[in-house]
C-alpha cells in the first residue's frame, strides 16, 4: 500500500525523491495514496499501518455495520460479533509492552496511525477499543504499577468521568469554562479516603463508553472533604467492575456509534484497597488535565480517520455514478466538493499527527493543542460526511450504503470527550498568558 502514489515516466514508476524538472510528464499529476500528501512511513509504522488497515477493511467495517442495526441489548450480547472484534484487535497484538518497544520518534506514528486506521474502519469500535486500554495505559502514565502487576490487561476497559448532572462540568474542575456566577452542581459520585481504604457511592452516567461490557474501570470521581465539595479535588481509582456493590444500567440506546457500547455504572459501598487510588486529591487537577490530553488527541485520530472513510466512498461513488452522459466527477461542482472534502481530512490527519508528536515528546503535554486536534477532526468529519451524503443524493439516505452511518456517528463525535463549544471556551482560556494580565 503506498503512502504516495508514484509518477510514472515512459511506463517506469520513479519513486525514490524528487524528479529532475526535465524529466517531469508533460500534463503533471500525482495520484496520492491512501494516507493522502503523506511522506512514507517509517519501516515498521508503514508494515503496521498495512495491518491495520486490513482489519478495519475485512472486519471493523462489516462487523460495524451489522452492530449497527441491533438493539443496544443485542449488541453487548455475547452471541454479537462485538466479541468477534474483540478477539480480533487482540490477536494484533498492541498491548502496553508493544506501545512501550517503539522509539520516541515512532511512538506519535503508532499511536496516530492505529487509531486513524481504525476510525477509517468503524468510529464507534475504535472509541471501544482505545478506551478499553485506558486502565493500563493512565495508570502507567501516573507511574504507578499496580495496575499493570494486579489486573491482567486483556479486561475491557472503561473510563468513568461523566454524571447525569456533571457533563460538561466533570471535565472543567477549575470552572475555567463555567460562567462567573454560576455554582458547581453537587456531585453524583464520591469516594471517602481513609484508613486504608476508599468507600465509592453514587453513579455515572450513561455515556460512559464500553460501560455495559468493562470489567475495570479508571474512575474520576468527588472526594469526600469535610468542607463540603470542591470540584478540584476528586479522586482517580481504578476499580474491578466485579467488586461487591458495583451494578450497571441497561446499555444506552441512540443515534451514532451504536457499536460502541454505553451506559450507567453504580457503585454501593463499594470498598477498595488504598492502593487502588491512581490519582490523589491534591493531584486532581493534574490527572484531569493527563486523560483529557489523551482522549482528545485520540479523538483527533479516530475522526481524521472517519472523515477519510466519508471522503473515500464519495470519491469511489462520484466515479461511478452517473448523471448528464457522464460520471459525475466530470461535473464541475462535484470535483469542488471533493476538493473540499479532501482538504479537510488532510487538514485532520496533518493536525492530529503534529499534535500527537508534540504532546509525546514535549515535557508536558498542551491540552489546547489535543483540543484543537479534538474539534477539528470531528467537525470536519461531520461536514465531510454530510457533503459526502449529499454527493450520493437519495441512494445516501438509505442503509444501502454506509454513508448515513458515518454522518450519525461523526454528529456524535462533536458532543462526547466534552463538547466542543465547551471544549473552546476552556481552550481559549488556556491561551491566555498569566504573566501579561493583571492580578485579578
């Protein structure tokens, strides 16, 4: 699968750098590859991509499509081909030791490119999938091993943040993006801290994602103080959804990304060893800001990949399908919309890549730039998607074709990992430079 497409002269594919001027066609043209203007990938970042790419073809987007059309309740069943994706994403072996044997210069490659690639094959299957890993993975980012040395990571994995009345809120725990007059709504969920052990009481939502299916859960939750409740201060725990007093909802029905699955966790004095606490209550904040950073740059690849997928089935349709005598990409609107199309999922995947480098190799990572990755991507994933369907006219608005899907599913991706209006508000603070304003 080539990154570039080559340029042939005189029937020679030439591909090894730039050509001499005097050798160039007479009518110029460079088909680009799949991974659109993208220089080759390093050696072993190209053999994964080739993989990858691959799985979200033969078996992401079939199985995504079928899961589809069930019930919620059929979905996590365990007859659904759900676990057949499970089983699958398994067997290509990306687990923590092979995330941890690339360099620091392969590692934003790895981690873009795996989940662009799976987001080109099924967004809701590839939030499962990321998300799943989310225990192991913050824990190691906390430097703290228990995890690692406790649970075995083949468990599903959930991420647990979001309450019926903290939404927007969970993620903004220095109310930077809250309104001046406003007060924090009380919490849903709380731990207590104390001789040894953590008591959990209370619930989170229905979005929480692979809810339904997780068997351990990386918690953000209210620590209990006795000064009442402060939102910059909470507790990160992870906790083994098969604890005594743990319970869930029925998975959440809804519009996009039903493969994925949702829904409550509750927790009734739910006790847990001290060890089980990842994140203390005077590193709050902080541990906020760590997962935020990773999911929104998450989000970034994923819908750079969903975006392309929407591009891809136009670009196939509009060579095909006919109207006026002739295909309609001969048609002068089209190849403008295309344009556009095209330009947008490079604009996506260039972002996510950069931020993604930079955020792994810079010592801390920018939290506004995962977030300008987060709001691109989906944005444009949902304005490509909705042209794409256009593109298809009538024939996009049925389930004959998968285009409809992936317009429901990127409209998802511009509420979830907080919402993007909420999203640029706290972005937008953080550009701010404290030095340059007055004390306020």
């Amino acid at each position: 699968m080539n990154q570039l497409g080559p340029v042939t002269i005189d029937a020679a594919p030439v591909t090894d750098g730039p050509l001499p001027f005097a050798l160039w066609p007479a009518q110029p043209r460079v088909a680009l590859g799949d991974l659109g203007a993208e220089p080759p990938l390093p050696g072993i970042v190209g053999d994964l991509q080739q993989s990858l790419h691959g799985f979200a073809q033969k078996v992401m987007r079939p199985i995504g499509i079928e899961l589809d059309r069930l019930t919620a309740e059929q979905v996590v069943d365990r007859g659904s081909r759900l676990w057949e994706f499970r089983r699958g994403f398994a067997e290509l072996g990306i687990d923590m030791a092979t995330l941890a044997s690339f360099d620091q210069t392969e590692l934003p490659y790895v981690f873009s490119v795996l989940f662009e690639e799976l987001g080109w094959g099924d967004s809701g299957l590839a939030i499962s999938a990321g998300v799943a890993m989310f225990p192991h993975y913050m824990a190691a980012k906390f430097g703290n091993d228990f995890v690692a040395r406790t649970y075995p990571e083949s468990l599903v994995g959930c991420w647990g943040i979001t309450e019926p009345d903290r939404g927007s809120d969970s993620i903004d725990p220095t109310r930077s993006a809250a309104h001046g007059l406003g007060k924090p709504n009380k919490p849903n969920c709380v731990a207590r801290i104390g001789d040894g052990k953590i008591v959990i009481n209370g619930q989170k939502s229905a979005w929480v994602s692979n809810g339904p299916i997780a068997e351990l859960c990386i918690l953000y939750c209210a620590a209990e103080t006795g000064s009442g409740f402060d939102p910059a201060r909470g507790a990160v725990v992870v906790v083994p959804l098969n604890a005594p007093g743990v319970s869930k909802g029925k998975p959440l029905e809804k519009l996009g990304q039903r493969p994925l699955p949702q829904g409550e966790i509750f927790f009734n004095d739910v006790t847990l060893d001290i060890d089980h606490l990842l994140v203390a209550p005077e590193d709050y904040v902080k541990g906020v800001y760590a997962i935020h950073s990773e999911a929104n740059a998450l989000m970034g690849s994923v819908f750079a990949g969903c975006g392309r997928a929407a591009y891809e089935l136009a670009l196939d349709y509009a060579h095909e399908r006919k109207q006026g005598g002739v295909p309609i990409i001969r048609h002068q609107d089209v190849q403008r919309r295309l344009f556009h199309m095209a330009r947008r999922v490079e604009i996506s995947r260039a972002l996510a890549r950069r931020v993604t480098a930079f955020n792994m190799n810079n010592p801390l990572p920018a939290l506004q730039a995962a977030m300008f990755s987060k709001t691109t991507s989906t944005q444009h994933a949902f304005e490509v998607a909705s042209d794409a369907l256009q593109m298809f006219g009538g024939n996009g608005l049925t389930l004959e074709y998968p285009v409809e899907k992936i317009l429901r599913d990127a409209r998802a991706s511009l509420i979830e990992d907080g919402c993007n209006e909420i999203i640029a508000i706290k972005g937008g603070g953080m550009l701010a430079d404290p030095d340059r304003l007055p004390a306020l």
